[in-house]
C-alpha cells in the first residue's frame, strides 16, 4: 500500500511540472503573437507609403499589368508560410492542405521547420525552405532572403508569378489567406490627387525600386500574420493540454484520497484485530 502511496504522489507530481511547463509555453506563445500584432500596423503604413508613392509616380497611368480579357499562361510559384515549431495543432497541415493539390506542379517555396517534415512526409520537395524566426526581429532578414530568392527564380525563368499563402486570424478563427504577390497589379493602386514629384530617375527604374520594396514588405507582412497564428494556435493546443492536465491531476488526487483512507482503513482493522488477539 505504501508503495502505491508512493506511485500515485509521483504521479501527481510529475502532472503539476508537466502544468507548469504548458502555462509557460502558454504564456511565451501570448506575448510573441502580441508582439507580432503590434508590429503589423507598422508594417501596414510602410506598405501603404510605397503604395501612395507608386500612385504619384504613375499619376494617371495607372493601369492593369496585363491587358484585359487577355488569358496568360503563368508558371506560379507559392509562397508558403507553415509552423516552425511543434505543439501547434494540425496548424502546418491546414496550410498546405490548402495547396497540395497545386504544390506537385507550381514551384514551393516554403517557410516553417515543422511545416517542411509534414511536407516532406505529404511527398511534397519544396525549391526551397527556410526556417521561420523565433523572434520577430528577425522577420525582415527573412523577408530580404525570400526576396532575394523569389526574384533570382524569376531571373532563371522559373517562375513568372507568385502567390503567398499564410495564415490570420479572422473574428478569433484561423483563416487560410492566399494572394498574389507578382507580378503587382497596379490598378489596385490607390488613386491619388497629389502633384507628380520631381523625380531625379526614369520612371520605369524608380517603379522596380518601389516594387520590390513593396513585395519586401507584402513578405514580411505574411510572415508576421503567420507568426502571429502559429503561437496563437500554440495557446490553444497548450489552453487544451492545460485543461487535460487539471482532469488528470483532480482524477489522480481523488485516487490517492481513496488510497489513502484504504491504508487507513486496513490500519485499524490491523490495530483492531492485534488487540483482539492480546485478549
């Protein structure tokens, strides 16, 4: 009985850190997608810059990259933004459930450690991978890297559109966002009533620079939305565990009430039969 005592106690000691570990993984995962929440309005107005400078700089020749009714064959590569790390749900297999049935002919390009074993295991063999930062500082080194990439595969012909798939949350609910990312449209452009500046460089040149600064910051607003999502659905795996755990630890504390007044219980008998016998 002792030795059951014994177990039992260990049990439940072994619940409480395995507690205290998820509240804290809980808690890491809250601050890291508020962080992430914060940031996003600034990188908001840094595209909506780029945005509003492009429109003063095409003024009223703003028009569609490609001609209307027109239908142009693309080879489109996609931009996939997954988990990096594991206790996130099915949260990488939602993602590329959302773009397996295109992912064995289009060229992926993939974001996200776990996300690349679960694509891996899936059959899929990304162009290229890279893992997602822990910290959002790091996301606009990341944002250079995939830009770098994504244009040096235009550059090679590989791909002549790009298409980011991420996740956000919509109304507190994970929703798979896919959009295109190039070529740009420019009739999405704002309009704008602004003066055409002085411009010291040919149009054509200052659009590229303005393009690719904008693509930049499309990328790093995708990855911090999925950075965001991914420690989100992190609290509510780790919010799910936590609530698993309190079952468990309330389940094994009544058996050890139980056990413990079964040892009770069989001490007084013992007690009761010994001063029986002395008679």
């Amino acid at each position: 009985m002792t030795e059951r005592l014994a177990d039992i106690s260990a049990r439940i000691d072994g619940i409480r850190q395995l507690g205290t570990v998820v509240n804290a993984m809980k808690g890491i995962a809250a601050a890291r997608a508020h962080i992430a929440r914060t940031q996003l309005a600034a990188v908001d107005s840094y595209a909506a810059t780029i945005t509003s400078a492009m429109s003063q700089v095409l003024g009223p020749n703003i028009g569609p990259m490609e001609e209307q009714g027109k239908k142009v064959e693309r080879k489109t590569g996609l931009l996939v933004f997954c988990a990096e790390q594991g206790f996130a749900g099915a949260f990488s297999e939602r993602v590329l459930e959302s773009v397996y049935a295109q992912a064995g002919t289009a060229s992926l390009f993939l974001v996200g450690t776990r996300g690349l074993s679960v694509a891996v295991a899936r059959g899929l063999a990304p162009y290229w991978s890279a893992p997602l930062p822990s910290h959002t500082s790091g996301i606009p080194k990341l944002a250079d890297e995939v830009t770098s990439t994504i244009y040096g595969a235009i550059a090679q012909g590989r791909i002549d559109a790009l298409d980011v798939v991420f996740t956000e949350r919509t109304s507190g609910r994970p929703d798979i966002v896919r959009q295109r990312l190039f070529p740009i449209d420019l009739a999405n452009l704002p309009p704008t009533s602004a003066d055409r500046p002085l411009m010291q460089l040919p149009d054509d040149i200052l659009i590229a620079a303005l393009s690719q600064d904008y693509f930049n910051a499309e990328v790093c607003k995708a990855a911090l939305h999925a950075f965001a999502a991914e420690n989100e659905a992190r609290m509510e795996a780790m919010t799910s565990a936590g609530s698993q755990i309190t079952r468990e630890l309330k389940t094994f504390q009544a058996i050890l009430r139980r056990v413990r007044q079964e040892a009770i219980t069989a001490e007084i008998i013992e007690l009761s039969t010994g001063a029986q016998v002395a008679r």
